[in-house]
C-alpha cells in the first residue's frame, strides 16, 4: 500500500506564513505613502505662503509705481494701513480680519488668497533727500506676517521697501 502524496497543496502554516510577510509588507508601504503624502501637504501650504507674500508684494509695487501721493503712513511714522493718490485715483489697502484688502474705485478684493492668513501688517514712510537729484525720494518699508489657514504654526515673514513712483525694491 502506498502513503498518499500530500506535497500537491500548501498547508495551513505555509499559507499563515505568507499571509504575514504580505502584511508586514504593506505596513510598511502604507506608511511610507502616507509620510510622502504629508511631505506633499506642508510643501503645498508653504507654496500657498510663497505665492501669496509674491501676491502682496506684486501688488503693492503696481500701486507704487503709479502713485503720486502718499497719504498714509504719515511722514516717518508707521501704519497698518497704506492710501496711495495716483493718476487712477486713491488706493487702500489694509488688513481686514485675515485677509489684506485693496479698495479703489474699481471695488474691494482681497490680495491674499483663501488659504493664506494675513497676521500682522506695517507700513512705514521713508523719505530720502537725494542730492545729486537735488529731490526727496519716497519709499515704504513694509512688514507683513502670514500664515497657512490650515496649519497656523506655519509662519512666512515678508519685509522690504518699494519707492513710490519708480519701479525699484
């Protein structure tokens, strides 16, 4: 009498065996994608600081250039709020609650986007008496922190200078 082959299937161990090298398998999978996931995440919301600090600073110089007159901040003084006289009439623009706000005579529209919180903002009225010009040259220094709605400990500082009626930083 011959024993019965028993080597054509897989037993119960084997199967249990494979069944844990798989899940381990995806366990570490898994966490690899949702750590890449998260990276993708923060660099999203830093790019949303970025491109909203270009934002503010793309429109603030526009305004300058064609500025004719500063009305605030007075002269050496500072302010949260920045009026501009220029040949297409007057601009504001000021924070107002999260967002910063420019209002014309064309309307009000937010300079931030959705994303972007608007925590603190400055301005600051430098003149400069340049002798060779025999003139006082104007800028405004302005200071602006933001941060990403969705993750408020993530900071963006932007600070500079733009001369009024000249396109220069």
């Amino acid at each position: 009498m011959q024993t019965p082959n028993r080597k054509t299937g897989m037993s119960i161990i084997e199967i249990l065996m494979y069944v844990a090298i798989l899940s381990i398998i995806g366990v570490v999978l898994s966490n690899y994608f949702i750590a890449a996931l998260g990276a993708q995440t923060e660099h999203d919301r830093r790019n949303d600081l970025a491109n909203g600090a270009q934002d503010i600073i793309n429109t603030m110089r526009g305004d300058l250039v064609d500025a004719t007159q500063v009305v605030t901040p007075l002269s050496s003084g500072t302010s949260t709020v920045l009026t501009l006289v220029g040949s297409l009439g007057g601009v504001l623009i000021e924070q107002n609650g999260d967002a910063l706000v420019r209002i014309s005579g064309r309307g009000t529209r937010s300079i931030t986007s959705t994303n972007v919180v608007v925590e603190n903002v400055s301005f600051t009225r430098r003149e400069y008496f340049e002798q060779r010009l025999n003139a006082t040259t104007t800028s405004i220094g302005y200071h602006v922190l933001l941060s990403h709605k969705a993750a408020p400990a993530m900071l963006r500082t932007i600070d500079g200078a733009l001369f009024v009626g000249k396109d220069g930083l």
